[in-house]
C-alpha cells in the first residue's frame, strides 16, 4: 500500500525519514513520478517503486543521478561536472546538462525563502515570491530528467512557470482600481449599466480575492461565490448581472477561469 505523500512545502526534507537532505548518505535522489527520496532511503525500498504512488523506477536505482539543484537548498555544493551511468543521459549529455543548469538556476529562488504563509505578496524587487509560483518552482525541481516520465512532467511545469509569470506580470501593472475603471467603461460601451458604482466595486473585490492564489475556478462557482456574498448587502444581485461582469473580465485576459 503507497504512504501517505509528502507535502510540498517540505521539499528539503526525506519523506521517508523525515532528515534534511545532505551530501554523502543522504543526497536527494528525484523520480519519474516527482517524488524525491534521499539515497539511503531509496537503497533500502524493497520493490523498485515510488513508496507514495507505487509508480515503477524503470532506470536502476544506483545509477540515477542525484538532485544537486535541491541539495543546493540544503547547503549542498553544486559540482560542475559529474558522471552519469544511464547511457540515454551519455548520449544526449549537452541536452541533459543544459536542463539540469536551468532547474538548478530556478532552485536558487528558493534560496533564502521560508515558506509559511498562504498569502504572499506578488513578485517585486525584494525577491519575494507568491506561493502559487514557489509550488511551482518546488514541482519542477522534484523532476527526475534521467527518465522520460520525469522530462515529460519537466516540460509541463516549465510551461506552466512561465504562464504563471505571465499571469503575476499582468496582475503586478493592472491593480484593482485599474480593472475597476477598465471593467465599468467597458459596462458602458455595451450599453449593460445594470450595477450601480458601490456594486460594480464590491464585485470587483470578491472576483479578485477569489482568485488571488491563482487557482482556476468555473464561471459557474466563481459567479455563484459572488453571489451568495454580496446578496445580503445588494438585494439586486443576480447570477445573470454577475456572471456578465465575469464575462467581461474573461474578454478582457484579466483572469483565466474555466
């Protein structure tokens, strides 16, 4: 029976045993399914499968390489060149390297960043990160890019790194005042003034909490979250008027919603 997995904010640590990964005995060791094990822990597996989703190692455990882009979060030295044993990595050695370089180079936004909080400002010059793109960040460091599994979920989490950049970058110049006054000219070119300023303003708000940890909700939910808030103090709310509003969000690429 699999374990239960790991959350993902404990990244420095070994599922397993729970120790901080470290050079030596205990270097991180990634999978194809994203889950990563230190080598002692990983040696010691009684089948050749992932401990937390059964899924099957399909290199020898000995040979894949070790995770140096997270053992560097952990005061681990990053070497400029190792070995690899897997000969698919032997021969496309410059590919391997130029990945292995780039996830290590994101990992160093983790450096000195303790994650904690649930509400996190956006990206500024301070270094700081939002807790959607340091998950994001943590996904892809987990990718193990000696199996294909593991390249195949590194690519979807580059992609998805850099939609959600695009996304906080839209977000950092657009504030709420500017989406207010984008939102309520575009109500009056469509001839659609069926709320009033104080409405308009506090359906703005809830739209904008809602969906301010990036998650993706439906129209649907995101339309009915609003309603049921603000029925109490605007009698007038309907799920027709609010879910034009989102509507007219959606047209404008303020938001993503399904």
């Amino acid at each position: 029976m699999p374990i239960q997995a790991p959350q993902w904010t404990d990244f420095k640590l070994c599922p397993v045993c729970q120790n901080e990964f470290k050079s030596g005995l205990k270097p991180p060791i990634s999978l194809g399914c994203g889950h990563s094990i230190c080598k002692s822990c990983l040696l010691r597996l009684s089948k050749q499968q992932c401990p937390f989703d059964q899924a099957e190692i399909k290199n020898d455990i000995t040979k894949l390489p070790v995770n140096y882009a997270l053992l560097s979060l952990c005061g681990g030295t990053i070497p400029d060149y190792f070995e690899v044993e897997i000969p698919e990595l032997i021969i496309n050695r410059k590919e391997f390297d130029a990945a292995r370089i780039a996830i290590e180079t994101l990992a160093e936004c983790l450096q000195n960043i303790v994650i904690t909080s649930s509400n996190c400002n956006y990206t500024s010059g301070n270094g700081i990160l939002t807790r959607p793109m340091q998950r994001k960040i943590v996904s892809i460091l987990h990718c193990q890019l000696a199996e294909v599994e593991g390249q195949s979920r590194a690519m979807r989490a580059a992609r998805s790194i850099g939609e959600r950049a695009v996304k906080e970058l839209i977000l950092m110049h657009q504030s709420p005042q500017t989406l207010s006054t984008a939102l309520w000219a575009a109500v009056r070119q469509r001839g659609c003034q069926f709320l009033g300023p104080a409405m308009q303003e506090a359906v703005l708000r809830l739209i904008l909490l809602s969906l301010e940890d990036g998650i993706s909700l439906s129209r649907k939910v995101l339309v009915l979250f609003v309603v049921q808030r603000l029925e109490k103090q605007f009698t007038q709310a309907s799920k027709t008027s609010i879910g034009h509003v989102v509507q007219l969000l959606y047209r404008a690429s303020c938001f993503k919603v399904e």
